[in-house]
DNA sequence: TCATCAAATGTTATGATATAACGTTTTCAA
DNA sequence: TTGAAAACGTTATATCATAACATTTGATGA
C-alpha cells in the first residue's frame, strides 16, 4: 500500500469550524496504526476505536463520555474498559491527559518529541497542542536554575482562540 | 505593633529538610491576614486553619486529608467545609491547587503577580513555585504565535529537586 | 435592645472520576 | 494442542467534588 503521504497532517494551529475533520481522523488513526506496528504494540479494535472517539473532535472528551458512546453502539463496556484503552494510548503517546479538565485529547504529532503544550479556549473549548521546543528548552533551563531535573512539564494555558478573542476581546 | 519584617520569606528555593518550617507557616499566614485585610475579605477561624493546615510542609495536600485532620480537631466538618475554605483561599490567591496531583499548597508569594509555575519532585514529593516572570512571558509569547490571547496559564514540572536528583541521576 | 439580612457554616445526599480485584476470552508461539 | 501472557469482561469500591437546604453568626439600623 502507499504511504498515504501524510503532507498536511493537522498543524499546531486553530482549526477553523469547517475544516475537514475527517482527515484528521484519518490522519491520526493511520500515524497511530503505523507507530504501534514499529513499538510492536497492538492497536486492537477497542484502543482503535477509543482513539478515533477521543478524536471526534479537537476538544477533550471525558472518560465516562467515551464509556456512553461505547455503550451507545451495543459494546459491553464499564470504566476500566476505557480506562484501560486510554492507559494504552497514553502509553504511546497516541494521546495527553489534561489534567484540569480530567479528560483527553488526541495528540497530532505523536512521534514528534515534546511536551505537554496546550492551548484551551475558554469560549469554544477547542484545544491545540503546541509544540514549541524553545518554550520547552525555557522552562528547562528555569527549573535548573533552582537545581531541578525535568523529567516532563505539562503546561496548560487558559485563554480565547483567535476567532473568539475577535468577538470577546479582553477575555 | 511592628510589621514583624518578613525580610526573607520563603523564596523560591528547595528548602532543607531541616529548615525552621515554623516561620514558612507563620510569615504565610502573617501574608494572609494582611492581604485579607487590605482586600476586605474575612479570614475566619476555619479558613486560617485550614490554610494553616495546607502549609503544614511543603507538599500538596489533599482536600480529604483536610477534612481528617479537621475532624480529629473535634471539629464538625464535611466534605462542603473544607472545599469552602480552599474556594475562598484560591479565590484570594493564599494558595494554588495542583492539577496533577488533585491537591492544594500554600503560596508562598501571594501579593506578586505570578503565573502558576510549579516543581514536584517524583522523589520526596516536595513541590515548589516558580516566579519566573521571563518564562511567564516566553509562554505567553509563544501562545500569540497562534493568535491565542492568555488568560490564565499552569505549568507543572516533575522531575528531582537538588536533594534529590543527588542520589537518582538520570531519574 | 432587638428585628433583619447576608455571610458563613453545618448537614445530608449525590455526582464525577478512577482503580482494585478477579474471572473469562483471545492470542500466539512452543 | 496446550500453556502462558495479554486483553477484555464484570463487580465492587475508592477518591475527588458539588448540589441543596438548614442553621448559626455577625453586622446594620430601627
Ligand atoms: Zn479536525
Ligand atoms: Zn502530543
Ligand atoms: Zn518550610
Ligand atoms: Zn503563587
């Protein structure tokens, strides 16, 4: 099969409203199905498909949200169920965990290294993941000058996305 | 009465296991009053103690492990008297709630304008708080990139404090 | 003083998120 | 084909947080 080239797989940047989610979709479960073959990890139906519901959109979606939509389509499912396809995506970077929210969200450049970078908008709850190198270099080298030795930084910025800061400026 | 000179307050460095904690919790609660004051809010016998409580050392406390400690006071209390007192305590900025871990730490700055820029060590537990204005603006910065406008950003960082780090490198 | 109102706290119940423990099925290779 | 490990099913429970309403407290003004 060809490699499907991945050219214009989402940017960090905001999606508009009417953007083809569908390829991000898409996108995501194919880079997710390649990577657990390199790992030799297995992407079962299950995980699969709770990945490609954690990506119904670019918003976080809950634990137990994904346990109804399971349930909705006749699977026998109950918390671990989920929590257990998530521990696997979170596993292999397939996903990130935002921990004020208690949810999760597809993570669109997994085999990019990074940390957790993400920008949450208050207005419509979209959220896109940076992936800013400097940034992260920066809060490494603020945490060494206390002495600290980063093992992972997660950074979870509230504010208003490009098209809400334009109707609520001042947020 | 005199100001009772903070002059060194807490700073934001790893305290020694044998520092004098006892004058991190009274110059906090000190802080406490004063700001209270100024700002017209009332620091109630419940809400002192409970934030004296958060600062009983130097790691995050859980909201259940308030109410224990509450309770084996004498004091009536359930789950509403303790997430009252946190609610009026964050609300005033006397202390921080760490996502990651669902718990609370005094701190230590109340009075500067900060962002939540926070350490935990994987090791001891001992979490500290960053002000470090320059990595405040490089995220902010970096969030303009993609038209975002900031209200309210978190940075947690794991890893190994000094103490730490000394005896688990590479962590 | 005492009526009155708002803020603070007490009390009961429940919601929301996450995991422990153990049994069954599937997979895969010896 | 059979044994072991991984994945999944199932039940119960732990952990974190809030809704709703009653009571107490403390300030204000008649
Ligand atoms: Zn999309
Ligand atoms: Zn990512
Ligand atoms: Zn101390
Ligand atoms: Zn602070």
């Amino acid at each position: 099969m060809p490699p499907s080239a991945p050219a214009s797989r989402s940017t960090a940047t905001f999606q508009r409203p009417g953007h083809d989610h569908r390829r991000c979709i898409d996108g995501a479960l194919a880079a997710a199905e390649e990577r657990c073959r390199r790992r030799g990890a297995k992407l079962t139906e299950l995980r699969r498909r709770v990945l490609e519901l954690v990506w119904q959109g670019h918003e976080p979606v809950g634990a137990y949200a994904l346990l109804d939509a399971l349930r909705a389509e006749g699977r026998a499912a109950a918390p671990p169920t989920v929590y257990r396809a998530l521990d696997f995506l979170l596993s292999h970077g397939l996903i990130h965990r935002l921990e004020k929210a208690n949810a999760f969200i597809g993570c669109p450049r997994p085999d990019d290294p990074h940390a957790g970078q993400f920008l949450m908008c208050l207005e419509c709850g979209t959220v896109i993941e940076m992936d800013d190198a400097a940034l992260g270099a920066a809060v490494a080298a603020s945490a060494a000058k206390h002495g600290f030795a980063v093992s992972r930084q997660m950074l979870e910025v509230e504010g208003h996305c490009p098209s809400c800061a334009r109707g609520a400026a001042g947020g």
